[in-house]
C-alpha cells in the first residue's frame, strides 16, 4: 500500500512537472500543487484514453504520456480559474 502511495506521488510530480514545463508562462503553484495536478491530470489522461479507444468504462490511471497531457490540460484550467480569480480582486 505504501509503495502505490509513493509510486502515486513520483508519477504526479514527473507528469506535474513536465505539464509545468510544457504550458508556456509562469505558474505560481507549489510543490504539492504541482503533484496534485500530476495525480489529477493521470486520471483525466486515463478518462480521456477511455473515451478516445472505447476501452472498458472502468476509471483508471493512464501511462505518464497520458498523464502528461491529462496534466497540462488540468494545469491550464487552474490557470484559467486561477487567473480570472485574480483579475476580479
């Protein structure tokens, strides 16, 4: 059990971080904001897969490619959120 936790949280931060590096910009998000964009791009990737190839309608995690993407598309929501957040201050 401990070792999927850890396994969890290293494919979170690895797909986090490359999402960070991939959308252009600065993000102002933190560590663990950045592994939970990670952890929630993994199972937006995998919904996405299940949706693009008629796999089973099980929700699963996807690979780190789909993570990747899954994680670029949460992290540009969160900027968008993020950023019309900001411009009502």
């Amino acid at each position: 059990m401990i070792g999927f936790i850890l396994g969890l949280l290293i494919v979170g931060l690895i797909a986090g971080a490359l999402a960070r590096l991939l959308v252009p910009g600065r993000q102002n998000i933190s560590i663990p904001a950045t592994i939970l964009v990670g952890i929630i791009g993994s199972f937006v990737g995998g919904f996405l897969s299940n949706l693009l190839f008629n796999a089973d309608a099980s929700l699963r995690t996807s690979g780190i490619i789909g993570s990747v993407i899954g994680a670029v598309i949460v992290l540009l929501v969160w900027i968008k959120i993020s950023g019309s957040q900001a411009s009502k201050r």
